[in-house]
DNA sequence: TGCCAGGCCCTCTTTAGGGCCTT
C-alpha cells in the first residue's frame, strides 16, 4: 500500500480532557481506508494503571473491571505504531487525538511521520449549515449509517469514516472533481470558510 | 495521579473574549 492513498482514521477513549494533566489513553480505535474502501481495523482496550472515575465509566461504557484485564498501554501503542506506520491521519477534532497520540507514543520513545487531518475543521467548511459540528450531529446530518455506540473506540471511528467519505463524496458532487487527494483536505481545514469553494473549484 | 486543557474560529477583533469540540 502506498503512503499517500492509505488513510488511518482513529479515535481515543482516554481518562479525561488532557495528557498534560496526567489523563491516559483506555481505548484505541481506527480504520484503515484505501482509495475509500474500508480495508482493516483495529481496536484495543488498555490499561492506564490507575482506576478511572465513574464519570468516564458511565460516559464510555469501559469499566475498571474491563480494563484491569486489558493489556498495558505501552503493549497496545507498540501494535498501534505498526498499524499507523506512516499513513496519514484523521480524527474528529484532531488536535485531541492528535495530542494523546503523540503522548502515549512518547512514552514508548515512538514517532510518526503521516499527516494529521480532522473531521470536524473540514465538516465546519462543508456543512457550515449543520446544527452543530459533534460527530452524532453530523452523522445525523449527513445520513450516514449509525455503526455501533458513540463512545466506543471502534464505533466512533467508524463512523468518523463514513463522515470522511461522506464528505469526500460531497465535495466530488458538489465540485464535479474526480479525484481529491489527502493535500487537498489538509488544505481545506486551513482554508478561511469565504474561500472554500474557491480552493475546491480549482 | 488527582489536576481540571487547548486549538480553532467568530466577532461587539487583532493590546480580547468566549463558544465549540474532544474524554
């Protein structure tokens, strides 16, 4: 598979809002796409070491007694690392997986080298019209099939997926393009909204 | 472990403030 058709779309279900604040990562979740088709998937709970309050237990469905079985992070991001390797990224709202990522892989002295892209930043220039920019909203919005329960690594990412393709579809529609290469959305979530159509028309 | 984030984006802006979005 090459680097630039590959994409790796992924979730984190973590112990709280930041990795600076000593919060951790309890579940990974992420499709692997090619040319938009689904083409693997991974998922795995892990155990950050400590007991995760009920505010987590009740928002994600993972309980202390779940993850006292599951594995230790540093095992799952080693498997995680080998099955990003140096695909390109998404993620809704990507800057907060985007920073657990970066720190869990820290931990383990590992890096990646794709690019980070979010859903969220691109859905804000395509669907400016949605009633809010939240992964079920725009699921919601954009009649994507619901695949599983929110909150959950895998499902989350999933259909973080189906919102990528949706979007990726929409833009061919709407702009008559063929083709729309992983540059052209990095481009797109830094676009001022005035100037969206002008960048997906060229 | 035991704290309460941070990047993006809009506007009543840019010498700033506050809402959105993620767990």
């Amino acid at each position: 598979m090459s680097q630039a058709d590959t994409v790796v779309i992924l979730d984190f279900e973590t112990t709280g809002l930041s990795p600076q604040q000593w919060d951790r990562a309890i579940e990974i979740g992420a499709i692997c796409i090619r040319n938009g088709e689904i083409i693997d998937q991974f998922q795995e709970l892990m155990n950050p070491g400590f007991r995760i309050d009920g505010f987590i237990e009740s928002y994600t469905g993972i309980s202390n007694s779940m993850l006292a079985k599951a594995p230790c992070c540093a095992d799952v991001m080693r498997k995680f690392s080998n099955f990003i390797g140096d695909y390109n990224l998404v993620a809704h709202n990507a800057s907060f997986d985007k920073n657990f990522l970066d720190a869990e892989l820290g931990r383990i002295s590992r890096k990646y080298s794709g690019n980070f892209a979010c859903s969220m930043l691109a859905a804000r220039r395509l669907y400016p019209n949605a009633p809010n920019h939240k992964l079920g909203t725009l699921v919601e919005y954009a009649n994507i099939p619901i695949d599983g329960v929110y909150h959950r690594a895998l499902d989350d990412s999933k259909m973080t997926t189906g919102l990528w393709l949706a979007m990726l579809k929409e833009i061919k529609r709407r702009y008559d393009r063929t083709d729309i290469p992983f540059s052209l959305m990095q481009k797109l979530i830094k676009t001022p909204k005035k100037k969206v159509s002008q960048l997906l028309k060229n």
